[in-house]
C-alpha cells in the first residue's frame, strides 16, 4: 500500500500543488447530521446533530471516546451510511446515495508504531500536495500530526481546534529507521 501511494505522490505532486494554491473552497459541509440506531425498543442517538465544515487541502482529525460518534460521522461523510436527517453536501453535489467501497476510519489503528509512523507520514506528504484528509485517532500524538482536531462527546462536536505548528511525523520517522534526513 505504502508503495502504491508513493507512486501516486510523485505522480500528482506538481498538480496536487497547484489546485492547493488555487484552490480553498469548502470541500464538504454538513447540516445537523444526525443518526438514530433502533436497538428493539430503543433508540441509540449516535449523532445529536454535526455542523461540520472542511476546506479543501486540510488534514482534520477526528477524535474522541470510544462510543461517541466518530464511525458513524466517517461512514456518513465517506456515504457509506445514511444520517436519519441532514444536509450533507460534497464538492457542491447534495449527497444522498451511497457508495459500496469501505475503508477502514481509523488508518493508524492496529498498526505497529514504525509502520504508523510511516503511514502517517504519507499522509502528510498527500495533505502538503493538496490532498483533504479526514481521519479517525485515538492517539493524541497522531492528531497533532494533522491541522485541525475535531472532537466528539456523545455524538456532539465539543470542541474544534485549529493547530498552527503541526508536529510532523519525518523526525520520528527517520528516528525509527535509523536513517538521518
Ligand atoms: N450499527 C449500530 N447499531 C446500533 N448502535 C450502533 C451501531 N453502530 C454504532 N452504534 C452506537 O452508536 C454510538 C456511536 O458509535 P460509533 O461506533 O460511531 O463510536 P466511535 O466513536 O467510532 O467508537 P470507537 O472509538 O469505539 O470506534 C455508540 O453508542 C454505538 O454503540
Ligand atoms: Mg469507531
């Protein structure tokens, strides 16, 4: 997979640059998602209601406690799954129909630490060449690797942090490979 990314980094890194440049637009904007589970004679209320709004070329965490929303919210933004209500636009296009493919929304989650780091890595170079990168952690580390962290409390949005010096993942990289940039 690593290999496959590289691949595509160098292929599209002059591109990817200049669409970042010129480009800033709203990449996805969600309207007071939410996502009822009936469970038998109860409701499970996963979602109590998402504004979320993402810029083209960001790379946005989004964290939280096991339990509060984090994969439904990414299954709903990556349309692999209905919200009970919203408004969810994506590149300007009203989504509402879904999509059989399905990622795993937590990239970094069982892997060991020189292979996240890697993966992290990659990340970052596809977010410096323009790429939107949304992503689930539960490892705080990781997610000030990214640009901007998201959190979720009992299917809320409790806080939205924008980060100005991100950590980047290279140092340790290098560190873990024994290698010197
Ligand atoms: N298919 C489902 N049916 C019923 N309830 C569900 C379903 N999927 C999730 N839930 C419930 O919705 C809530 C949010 O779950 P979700 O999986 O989105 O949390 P999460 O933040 O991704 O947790 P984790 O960190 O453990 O992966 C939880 O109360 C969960 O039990
Ligand atoms: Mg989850």
């Amino acid at each position: 997979m690593i290999q496959i990314i590289r691949s595509r980094i160098s292929s599209d890194a002059g591109v990817q640059g200049v669409f970042r440049n010129m480009e800033r637009e709203t990449v996805m904007r969600t309207k007071w998602i939410t996502k009822v589970y009936a469970m038998g004679k109860t409701d499970v209320r996963a979602l109590r209601g998402i504004d979320l709004t993402v810029e083209r070329g960001k790379m946005i965490t989004i964290v939280g406690a096991s339990g509060s929303g984090k994969s439904t919210l990414m299954n709903i933004i990556g349309c692999l799954d209905y919200p009970t209500s919203s408004t969810y636009f994506l590149d300007a296009v009203h989504v509402e129909g879904l999509s059989r493919n399905r990622l795993d929304d937590e990239p970094l989650g069982n892997l060991d630490t020189k292979t996240s780091v890697e993966v992290l890595s990659l990340f970052q170079e596809l977010y410096d060449q323009g790429m939107t990168i949304p992503m689930i952690t539960h490892e705080a580390d990781v997610a000030d690797c990214t640009e901007r962290i998201t959190e979720l409390r009992d299917g809320k949005i409790i806080l939205d942090k924008h980060i100005k010096n991100r950590r980047s993942a290279k140092p340790e990289l290098y560190a873990e490979l024994q290698i010197s940039a």
